[in-house]
C-alpha cells in the first residue's frame, strides 16, 4: 500500500496573507484621505505625511516579504 500524500495549508497561508494586506492598504488609504484634506505646510501635514509614507514603505516590505 501507498502511503497517503500529506496535504499542505497554503491555502489558509494565502487567505491569512490576502486578509492581512487589504487590512494594511485599507489603514494607508484611510491615512492618505486625511492627509489630502489637510493644508500643505503645516506640522500636522508634515506628521501625517510621515505616517503614511511609514504604512507604505511596511506594506511594500510585506509584499515583498511574502513573494
């Protein structure tokens, strides 16, 4: 007799890592929203810039993570 193949969970890896990247581009275009509906120069702008470039460089980090 044939032993029997061993089923691999990559799928629920897949739907774990899909949930995950929507969840972090939902927060960044949230971020980005309040970004543009502040005015430009100001330390509030600035700050908020620094955050969203920060959600886009760990997005980026985590596409790439997970290739």
């Amino acid at each position: 007799m044939r032993k029997q193949a061993k089923k691999t969970a990559n799928k629920g890896r897949k739907v774990s890592f899909e949930e995950k990247l929507e969840k972090m581009v939902n927060e960044y275009r949230q971020e980005k929203e309040s970004l543009a509906s502040l005015n430009e120069g100001t330390s509030e702008y600035q700050s908020q810039l620094d955050k969203c470039n920060k959600l886009f460089a760990n997005v980026e980090r985590f596409l790439n993570r997970n290739r």
